[in-house]
C-alpha cells in the first residue's frame, strides 16, 4: 500500500492524491508492450545483476514461442516468460510455469557459445541492432558480443552449466505460486517477479517485487562481530542487493564524490567524471550510472557497483561500500 503524506516542520500528515492500483489490460496495454519495456529496460528487474538479452520471441522445434533469452554473467542462459496479468495465464492451454521448463530444456540443448549463435543470438542482433554501418554480419557481431561478454565476466568455462527461468507477470495465480515454490524447493532455479502498474493521479508508476524465492529470515540478522573469525568477511559477500547500500548513501559517506574520476574494470578508454549519485559525464555526454556502463559494454543490464573502479582507490564501488560496511560494524 502507497500513502500519500506531505512533510512541514517535522509533521506528517496525509496528501489525499488519488491513488490507485491497475491492471495492464485496464491501461490498454497488451502482453507484447510489456514485453518490450523489460526487452529495453532489463535493468529495471535486474539491478542487481549483469545480463545480456540474447533472443527474443526464440521458436523451439515444437513451434513453442520464449518470449525473452539472455545470460548472466555466470555463463547461465536465463529464459524469461512474461505475462500480462493473472487473467492471462489462468485462459492459457499450458500453465505457465510448465510452459517455462520446457522451454528451458530445450535451452539445456545448446552445448557452444558459437551454437547459441547461430541457433539464437545472430537473429536477434539482424532484428534489434543495426549492422549497416558495421563491416561484420549479424553472426560475426553476435559471437564479438557474447564472447566478449563471457571473457568479461569469466565465464568461458561455466557456459550454460544450468538454466535459469524467470516469471514476470502484474500478478500470479495461487496455482503457479505453489508449484514454482515446490519447483524451488526442489532446487530448480526459478523466480516469480510482479510488476502492478500504479496510477497516482496523472502519473504512472510500476511497482517490481521479487515474490519468489522469497529471503529467508536468516537473511535480515546482523552478524555477532568476531575478531578471530575470516568467515565472516566471505558471508558478507552473498549479502543481497536490497541490504547495500545505494549511490546516494555512498556519497553521504564520501565515498563518492563530485567530478571523481570513474571508469569501467578493465576499460581505460571508459573513464567518466561523476556528477552526482545518478548521473555521470562521458564525452561531454551526460548520462545515468547504468546507461553509462551498458554503452561502454555493450550490454542489456550491468551490475554498476560491481564494475564501477573509483580510479583514485582502484577498487570498484562494492568493494568500497563494503569495506565502509564493515568499519561501521567493528565500530559498533
């Protein structure tokens, strides 16, 4: 639930904005266009991690459509079927989550970077990026990407040792609920994530959760400091994106600061100069954090921290907000 408030001199008190929860269907939205804005901006579900979009619409040998294809950057192919609303997958033939598997399986089939090429990732790049002014075809550019993308991220050697599937839908039956949980619970890597379109008067808004695998408890307790344990410093490592922090906290501590100098690991010609906790400034260009990384790489989405090296620490932003994170800890 969303509260309008307004805030004066240190009182809340409620703003009676009209606001209101929709359906995608109720916006005259069709399943294609949702499709299309996660095809564009996989970043807005995935801030959290590194992927490159690799298909779309892809047809197996049993005329079956996938709506989305990429891979992590563990090498992983990640299937993504997407669904307008509940309604939608309760009038389908095949539930939605068993429609997933099977196409995932058929992924599990793809043995070689230069396979998933020519079966997938060239017939994206004819339909969605323009080759005329490049000197490669469609297939040279397909493998350039995805191999520089595999190198970049070490994963030349785990490619495609397992499959991912994703579910995205404004909302999700108790039925795929239930057999998604015990598809997880038999370790099956599988996601439910809802994005409810939200009207707060003239204004839209899409609201993303992560509904499934849901945090365990375990995942909120701080840690009982202690001076003799390292495992501490490993378990801090798998710290989940939603419990670091974020741009702005960074340059509240002066990690980050303006006109420091950043750049892309491993890229000396991406230096950018920082403008503030969302935007940088890259051949005179300014841009967003994410836009400025996905440009110099040449990827659907990036995982910013994890790439961004301030050049005066030569350490990337996770790796400074971590250490800061245990300096408070030992504090404390």
């Amino acid at each position: 639930m969303l509260i309008g408030i307004n805030i004066e001199n240190n009182t809340i008190k409620i703003n009676e904005k009209d606001i209101s929860e929709k359906s995608f269907k109720e916006l005259s939205l069709k399943e294609k266009d949702l499709e299309e804005f996660l095809r564009v901006n996989i970043d807005t579900v995935f801030d959290n991690e590194t992927l490159l979009v690799i298909g779309h619409q892809v047809v197996d040998n049993q005329n079956g459509r996938s709506d989305l294809i990429a891979i992590d950057s563990d090498g992983n192919l990640v299937l993504i079927e997407i669904k307008r609303d509940k309604e939608d997958s309760s009038t389908r033939k095949e539930p939605l989550e068993l429609q997933a598997i099977r196409y995932a399986a058929s992924l599990a089939m793809i043995k070689t970077p230069d396979e998933l090429v020519d079966k997938i990732y060239q017939h994206y790049i004819e339909k969605f990026e323009s080759t005329s002014q490049s000197e490669l075809t469609s297939n040279e550019r397909a493998k350039r990407n995805l191999v520089s993308f595999l190198k970049s991220n070490n994963a030349l050697n785990t490619f495609n040792k397992k499959q991912r599937i994703v579910l995205i839908a404004s909302s999700f039956d108790e039925y795929t609920l239930s057999a998604v949980s015990w598809l997880i619970s038999n370790k099956v890597d599988i996601s439910c994530h809802s994005l409810e379109p939200i009207q707060i008067e003239n204004d839209y808004f899409i609201e993303v959760t992560k509904i499934l695998p849901p945090l365990k408890l375990e995942d909120y307790y701080t840690n009982i400091k202690s001076k003799n344990s390292k495992s501490e410093n490993k378990s801090k490592s798998n710290t989940t994106r939603t419990t670091l922090p974020n741009m702005a906290k960074l340059f509240e501590w002066n990690i980050l600061k303006k006109d420091d100098e950043i750049k892309i690991k491993g890229n000396d010609n991406s230096i950018a100069i920082v403008i503030d906790s969302k935007k940088v400034l890259f051949n005179n260009i300014e841009m967003k954090f994410n836009e400025w990384g996905q440009s110099i790489m040449n990827w659907s989405s990036i995982n910013i921290y994890a790439w961004t090296v301030l050049i005066t620490e030569d350490k990337t932003l996770d790796e400074l907000r971590r250490e800061k994170m245990d300096a408070l800890e030992n504090e404390s």
